[in-house]
C-alpha cells in the first residue's frame, strides 16, 4: 500500500536524510521525499501495521532532522 504525507522541511539536503532515514525503517518498502512539493510518498510492506510504522518513521525522520515535521 502507499500513502501520501505532507511534510514541513526547510532544505533539499534534510529531505534527503529523511528519505534515507525512512527507507531504513522496519515496515517500508520504499520511501520518497519531494523537496519542492513539500510531500512524502511511502510504500508499505505487505501487512505492515501503517500506524505503527509512520511512528517509527517519524522518531527516525526526527533523530536526522529534528525540526521535520509528518502531518499523519
């Protein structure tokens, strides 16, 4: 499954860590962060839990770049 987020990052190359950092995460297939339309597309796992896994993204996302933030 994929889902759309919106995201709030303030430059190109903190997009890129958190896309790295969500790729990483248990539960996501695949990961990418649109610096210019301010997205981020995540593709899941088969039967991951969503909920759980965005939670794991975020605090990875937020270990990176601090100041990111994931609008759920």
């Amino acid at each position: 499954m994929k889902k759309t987020y919106k995201i709030e990052v303030d430059c190109a190359n903190c997009a890129n860590k958190m896309e790295e950092a969500a790729k990483k995460t248990a539960g996501v297939k695949d990961a990418v962060v649109n610096f210019m339309t301010l997205k981020m597309n995540v593709e899941f796992e088969d039967g991951a839990d969503i909920n759980s896994v965005m939670k794991e993204v975020i605090k990875n996302c937020k270990i990176v770049e601090d100041d990111c933030e994931i609008y759920l």
